[in-house]
C-alpha cells in the first residue's frame, strides 16, 4: 500500500523522510518513481500524472498538495475515489500573511511611491484612515477567513461575499448573485480567495469593476482564470479600478510579452501567496489518510457538485 507524491521534488523529500518516520508501513514515492503501480493507494499531487486513473488501477483517494483543486478534472473522477483539498495550518499563515501584506500595500498606495521612487519623485499622497478603507473578501473558507481575522486589528470596515449565507463576528456577509452587486458597491478593495468552478470562472470582469466604487482596487489570490485580464486593463486604463496586485495569472509563468508586467498599476508575483509546507502538511495528510483507513470522515473532502 503505497502514497504516491508529484509535486515539487525538493519538498516531496520532506514530506518522505516524515512519513518514513511517522508511518513506515506507508512507502511514500516521489515521481516519477511510481514502483508497483497495482500497490498505489494514495495519490497527492499538485499535477496529477496523466491518465492516472488507468496508470493507478487501485487508487483510493486524490489529495490536492494545494488548497485549490481545479487542475483535476472532477468530471473525470469516479465517485468512489474521493478528492481531498489541503487544509493545512502553514499555508493558510502563508495566505493570511500575503492577504494583510497587499491590503496594507493598497491602502498606503505602495504601487504609486514604487513607480514614483523609479522617476524620483517625492509626492506623499493624503493618508486614508483605515476605519475609511471598506475591505470586501470574496470566498469565506478556511483562507478567507483567517485572512479577514488577522485584518480585524486594523480597522478595516469588512465585508465577505459567499455562495451560501456565512456569519463571521464583525465581518458584514453577504452571499448569492442577489447580494453580489450591493456587496461590490462596498468594497474599496476586493480580495479574490474563491475557489475556481465553472461558476467562478472570469468573475472578475468589466460587469464586476463596473459595480464598485470608481478607483477601487483588486487583489487576487484566487486562481488566474478568475480574471479577464483584459477587462482590467481597461479598467485600470479608465480609472474605475486605480490598482491591482495579482499572484495568480491565467497563464503561468506570465509570458514574456504580457502587458502586466509593466503596467504601472499592477504588481505581479509569481504563485507565492500561500505555499503548503512539508513540515506541517504531512502531518495533516496522514491522519486524513489513518482517517480514511478506519472509515472516519477525512478533512477537506471536495463536494463534486460545488467544486470545491
Ligand atoms: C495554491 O495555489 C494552492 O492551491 O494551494
């Protein structure tokens, strides 16, 4: 009964050396050793191998080594191989940290004083009181949050926005394409942190930015298929959207020749928001995977008709 891991290499001997401690009844290979394929049981993956559904004749369950799992195709998978999501404590940090990081770079206009430090300038711009600045969170899962907790001590008024009702202490809700628009009209800053489904796909587009306060700004943290992008350029060509820092693109690496990377509005980083590390997520994939060995529910299990 093996694990099989395909992932980053470097951290999938961490993730090994941990389950060779904690579970040696448990072989973990890293791809593209896969052994005796007929013992795989487990498979983790950030990219799943191809066809690994005919590759792992005996597979049980798919882990996503990340949170998202929109790069298994769950029209695919038959519905006794469950598919997991990460929920681990180090990548929600990572998220929470990158999440507070963009807010406070938005909020005190850091996109501006970098363009303006290139051209030496010196131009404060007039401060915006924190309790002025409406931070609105779309997707309110484990990520959104913790994102929204930490967000708390600034003084920040926040909102969220989900598909179903949530109710989180001083976060105003709102939840449906009923509540969308009005959530929208509040939001100074919107973060992304919605899972990617069909029903998500492209939502941040011209009809979005159109509905929120003229010189709004976005961050995305979702997934790069979220955005149009090239609904925000001309949004930010407008002045309807004034900035927007993006860690996730639809193309990734962002191709060389694309528009983001010298927008003077836009910051790009590379994938890095929140990052799932070995030392915390082993833990965490296997007492999924002792869960799922005596029958008890496993943390994280995706609902193939919401997608996430
Ligand atoms: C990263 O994008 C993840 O899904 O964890």
């Amino acid at each position: 009964m093996t694990i099989l891991y395909k992932a980053d290499p470097e951290r999938g001997l961490i993730w090994q050396a941990i389950f060779a401690e904690r579970a040696p009844d448990l072989p973990f290979l890293i791809w593209p050793d896969i052994g005796d394929a007929t013992a795989v049981r487990y498979l983790v993956a950030w990219q799943p191998p191809d066809n690994f559904l005919e590759l792992l004749p005996n597979l049980q369950v798919v882990f996503s080594v990340g949170a998202g799992v929109d790069q298994f195709d769950l029209r695919l998978l038959p519905s006794h191989i469950p598919l997991v999501r990460m929920i681990e404590p180090s990548l929600a940090e990572g998220m929470v940290e990158y999440v507070v990081l963009s807010i406070l770079a938005t909020h005190r206009n850091l996109i501006n004083y970098i363009g303006d430090q290139r051209r030496k300038q010196w131009k404060p711009i007039r401060l915006v009181p924190a309790s002025r600045r409406r931070i609105g969170v779309m997707g309110l899962g484990v990520l959104g949050r913790s994102a929204l907790d930490r967000l708390k001590t600034f003084g920040f008024p926040l909102m969220g926005w989900s598909r179903s009702q949530q109710v989180i202490e001083g976060v105003v809700c709102f939840s449906g394409s009923e509540q969308f628009r009005d959530f929208l009209s509040a939001c100074d800053i919107l973060v992304c942190l919605l899972p990617l489904t069909s029903e998500t796909r492209g939502i941040l587009n011209r009809h979005t930015f159109g509905a929120m306060p003229r010189g709004a700004a976005l961050i995305n943290v979702g997934r790069g298929a979220h955005l149009v992008e090239s609904d925000l350029l001309d949004a930010l060509e407008c002045g309807q959207i004034s900035s927007a820092i993006l860690d996730v693109l639809s193309t990734e690496p962002l191709p060389e020749n694309h528009a983001f990377w010298e927008h003077p509005g836009i910051l790009i980083t590379p994938h890095m928001a929140g990052m799932t590390q070995p030392e915390t997520a082993a833990h965490v994939l296997l007492d999924n995977i002792r869960c799922h060995q005596t029958g008890e529910p496993i943390e994280g299990m995706v609902d193939a008709n919401q997608g996430y």
